[in-house]
C-alpha cells in the first residue's frame, strides 16, 4: 500500500493573515534600534522571506548595519505580543478540515522561528491538522525554504512525486522546484499573481474555499 500524498504548507499569508503581528515587531525592533519607523511600515510584500532580509532591508533604508540586535529585538517583542497579531483566512479551517478527511497528511513548512509557528497554530486552533509542524530553528540552517523542505522530505520519508508544496510567494514555488516538488500558488497572500507565475507555479488558486479541490485534483492527476 502506498503513502498518504503529503501536503506542505506556508504560514504567512498562505494560513494567516500576520501582517499586524509582523509590523508591530518591525516597528518595535527599529524603536529599540533608536529609529523612528514612521506612521505607516509597508513591508507586506517583504512578508515570506527569512526574517531577516525584511530586517535588513528595513535597517538599509536607515543607513544601520546592526542585524543581529534587530533580529533580537524583533524576536523579543514577537514572542511576547507580535504572534497574537495573526488571523486565519476566512475558509482556511474547513479546507484543512477537508483535506484531513481526504487522507493527506499535513505538515506546515516555514521561515517563521518554529516554537512562534507552533504557537500560532496552537493558538488558532489549527495546530491539530498537522501531521508536523516545521520552521526555522536557532543557527540558520533551515532558514531557506529548499533546505527546510529537504529536511521534512526526509524526516518524514516522504517521496517529493508525492507530494505537494502550497504558498503565496515565490520562495515557496521556488523552493518546491529545488527539491522536485510540485508547487500551488495561492493569490490570497503577500504575493501577487505575477510573482507566482514567474516562479513557474504549477497551478495557482484564487479562493481558500477551493483549496482542497484544487490540491486534490494536482495529487490524483
């Protein structure tokens, strides 16, 4: 008998919408830098990337090189308050609900530190869909996605020809590519329908609530 397919899946802004969360840390870690971030930080479509190229980038703009002080701040105020700030999207449960039934086996796949993504699935009541949860850990090493979809395809012994990798940037699609899966676009996030195209997503789907649908038909096409 062969494997239950495998569905990997983004957090941010593929799951949750956790743009409040991630801008309210942006602006504490800059405050904690001596900068004065502004009124308004546009750093949506930065989302998806590790965090710190949006840090770095954010430091750049302000003539500041300080990195790993920012990196720091940004993970203080986003363990104690910043990680509340995510909401599922509307028809995100019922899609993971029905992509259970369906017999797929779940695991999230994240730039996001994995103790603050456990944290927010637990928080969401979404943490029980999984089969595992997966993110960033202390050092660096699976801060890309291609080594940290490497890495579940091979904790988990799953076979990337069965297997599928769901997100809104191009990180995700590209990541996928590298290991030889297949990647889902979903246009509900940070990234545009542009960028996902011209990473070379398989296919693309515009609605959560057809979600399920559209992974199933990739997996038993």
């Amino acid at each position: 008998m062969s494997p239950a397919p495998s569905v990997l899946l983004d957090l941010d802004g593929t799951l949750v919408d956790s743009q409040p969360g991630i801008v309210a840390s942006s602006v504490a870690a800059l405050r904690a830098l001596g900068h004065d971030p502004g009124d308004a930080l546009d750093i949506k479509r930065a989302i998806g990337p590790p965090l710190e190229e949006i840090l770095q980038a954010l430091l750049r703009a302000r003539g500041d090189d300080r990195l790993d002080e920012a990196v720091a701040a940004y993970r203080r105020h986003y363990g104690e308050i910043g990680l509340l700030g995510s909401e599922p999207y509307p028809g995100i449960s019922g899609a993971l609900q029905e992509m259970r039934r369906a017999g797929l086996r779940l695991y999230l796949a994240t730039s996001k530190r994995e103790v603050f993504a456990r944290r927010i699935l637990q928080n969401l009541k979404l943490a029980a869909y999984f089969d595992g949860i997966y993110g960033s850990v202390p050092g660096g090493k699976l801060d890309h996605k291609p080594e940290l979809l490497a890495h579940i395809l091979s904790d988990q012994d799953i076979r990337a020809s069965q297997s599928l990798m769901l997100g809104d940037r191009r990180h995700d699609i590209a990541g996928a590519h590298a290991v030889n899966m297949r990647g889902l676009g979903v246009l509900w996030g940070y990234g545009s329908r542009d960028e996902l195209e011209a990473a070379g997503a398989d296919q693309l789907v515009e609605r959560t609530a057809d979600l399920a649908l559209v992974v199933l038909s990739i997996l038993n096409g």
